[in-house]
C-alpha cells in the first residue's frame, strides 16, 4: 500500500511539474526528460530490500529501499524513438542494464527486474571510461565477460556524467572487460576478478580513442617458408590507400583511420593473403606472410615435417616437440621422436612457436604453417644432450613453453 501510494503521488507531483504552473501547459517544449525508476526482484517481483543505484541518460540516482527515484534532466538522445541506456546496480544481485525508450511529453517509467549473485563466486568492479585527453565518456558500454564463455554470459552496465561505472555480479576470475561508445574506438583489457564476500576489486579504467583519429603504419611482406623479403608485392590496405613493396619487403601508409582494416596482398607466385589488421595506437610493423603458389595441394596426413639431432647420445629419440599457436597461446601439436630422430605434425594455417626439449634442454624457432594442403618441411633442430641424464628426465622431460 506505501509503494502505490508513494507511486500516485509521484505521478501527481510530476504531472504539476510537467504541465507547468497552474496547470497550465508551458509554451516550450521541454528540453530534457524526467525518469522514474524502481528496481524489483525476479524471484519474487517485489522491491529489492537493499539500496541500489540507477544510471539513466548518463544522470545518476539512489533508488531507496522498496521505493522509486526520480531522475531529472535526462537527455532526449537523438534517435527515433528516442532511447537512453539504464543501469541499474544493488549489492547482492547481477547489474541490470538495458536501453529504453523516452517519452517526450510524459515521464518516463521503467522498472529494473534484478537477479540474485552469489557473493561468493561473484564481485564488484567500478571504473571511469575517458578519451585520451582524461575527459569522461557518458553513456560508453562496459561488459564483461570470462574467456570462452559464451555473450549471453556476460555482465554489463553504462558509464554516467563522470565517466564512471560501477558492475555487480561478475563471475570471480579472468575477465576480458571492453568499453565501447559512439565515435570511438573499442577498448579492452584483462582483469582479475574477486568475490564480494570478503574481498575489494580495484578499479578497471579504460581510455578510448576517437574513431576520427589516424595513424601512419608500417609493414614487411615476406615469403612464409623462409622469411626472405618479397619485393613489388601489391598491398591494399582496406580502401585507404595501395602501395607496393620496395627491395626490402618493407611499405609505409600514410594517414590509416584507427579500427579494423582488411588488407589484400597479391604477387606473382604467390597466392593472395588477406588478413584483418587492427590500427591502434601504440601497434608495431604489421607483418604479412606469402605462401607460394602450388599446381596442387600435395598428399601425406601431415603438413609439417622435420629432423632432429640429439649430440651426445646413442639415438635421437626422446625428444619432445610442441607447437604452440602464437595468437591463441594454445599447444595444438606435440610428438616425442624415435631413434631417427623425424616428426610430422599436422597443424592448422598459422604462426607457431615450435619448441624442441631434452631434460633440461631446449631449442625453439617460429615457422608459419601455410595453407592450401601444403606440407612445411625442414623444419630441423640440433639439441646436446648433458653429461648426465636420469631416466625420469628422458621420459618426462620439463615443459618450457613461454
């Protein structure tokens, strides 16, 4: 009965506001909106007993307990309808956010149905959203979400005036956190989150840049097998800009808008390479590997190949090979040679960082793996072994992957 009654009153209290004094319709249209926002539980669809903080248009508010909060001066926006992003945050639930629709003429009312977290297996975070000059970005999107785990698992909410945002109910552990806005480019970063119950996450800043930003890249094509520079290859980066390779393999392309970019790189003997490269401040030369062209994809079930030689020992057997893929960090291939001292491995296209171990010692190089059904070969490594060596250590020689 006190929340229907609070409810009324608000409604009459805003309807005096909105129709001006008297009663009397203002002769200016109005040039922000009023938001009445109240949050209930999904389990029970009743007021949530705690305090929570609502975040409508940027304008922030304290929504009291088994109460509403009026939030005044809410931008329009400028779309058709026009929408505005609302986060809503309480302690002990997951934060709510979604985008609704403003009224113009009337107030605009939107309930925040929130659902329980576990303090235990769930934490807080708060950060600000800045450009590069430190000024906050309002309304910028901040998700997170757990490594390889799938988008509707991720916990979102939207920065205020000041930039800040404050998230509940994020999964404990390594999140990838990402804050986009309108104009700019998409940042991210890694953060390590901890529970609510008993622990304090530190503050999660991100900066972004503008999407009107241009930077000068600089690249080197080269041939994938054995890393010698192509000259006169053709690069087209995007629609941008095409320029070829000089004797050194080496481009330059002036004024590149940040973001992604999908460059096409062509030569005679070479099949075409088409790769996403993002443009950022800060990124190193682009490096962009050519396979040669094949008449046909050749046979065998593996498509590198290469000999071992272990100095110091009667045989070459017992040495581990490990392929890790370069982007994903991931080991996609591991054999443990014979007495010949030859492996094969069949790999996806790709860089890889191959690590050759004996005992104690190892031996690593990186080889990109080319597509097209084409076998790598030559791929050697000469280890010695040391003076002594216990049967343990040959079976299960360490892992040094780094």
């Amino acid at each position: 009965m006190k929340r229907t009654l609070l409810a009324v009153t608000t409604i009459v209290v805003l309807g005096v506001l909105l129709s001006g004094c008297g009663g009397i319709t203002p002769t200016a249209p109005p040039t922000a909106a009023i938001a009445v926002i109240d949050a209930v539980d999904a389990d029970t669809s009743e007021s949530i007993q705690v305090e929570a903080s609502a975040v409508c248009g940027g304008v922030r508010g304290t929504i009291p307990v088994a109460d509403s909060v009026v939030l005044r001066d809410v931008p329009f926006g400028t779309g058709t309808p026009p929408t505005q992003p609302l986060t809503v945050t309480a302690p002990g639930y997951v934060t709510f956010a979604d985008v609704i629709q403003i009224s113009l003429t009337m107030v605009t009312f939107s309930t925040a149905t929130m659902t329980k977290a576990d303090p235990a297996t769930t934490g807080t975070v708060r950060g600000k959203v800045v450009n590069k000059s430190g000024e906050p970005i309002v309304s910028a999107l901040v998700k997170f979400i757990q490594p390889g785990t799938s988008d509707t698992s991720e916990v979102r909410g939207y920065t205020d005036q000041d930039g800040v945002y404050v998230i509940g109910g994020i999964p404990i552990g390594v999140n990838t956190v990402s804050a986009e806005a309108e104009g700019f480019v998409t940042a991210t970063k890694q953060a390590t989150v901890v529970q609510d119950s008993g622990g304090t996450n530190p503050d999660v800043d991100l900066s972004l840049i503008s999407g009107d930003t241009k930077l000068d890249v600089t690249g080197t094509v080269t041939d994938a097998f054995n890393q010698t520079p192509l000259a006169g290859a053709t690069v087209a980066f995007g629609d941008v800009a095409t320029v070829l390779t000089n004797a050194s393999g080496d481009f330059t392309i002036n004024n590149v808008p940040v973001g992604a970019h999908t460059v096409t790189v062509t030569l005679t003997g070479y099949d075409d390479l088409e790769q996403v490269v993002d443009v950022l401040p800060g990124m190193g030369r682009v490096r962009l590997a050519m396979t040669t062209t094949a008449p046909q994809p050749p046979g065998g079930p593996y498509n590198l190949a290469g000999q071992v030689t272990l100095n110091g020992r009667p045989d070459n057997s017992g040495v581990v090979v490990a392929a890790v893929a370069t982007a994903s960090a991931h080991e996609l291939g591991r054999i443990t040679t014979p007495a010949t001292g030859e492996y094969t491995m069949f790999l996806p296209p790709g860089e890889y960082r191959l690590t050759a171990t004996y005992a104690e010692v190892s031996v690593r190089r990186t080889v990109i793996v080319p597509g097209g059904g084409r076998v790598l070969t030559g791929i050697n490594f000469v280890l010695t072994a040391p003076a002594t060596v216990s049967s343990s250590a040959r079976l299960h020689p360490k892992r040094r992957l780094r």
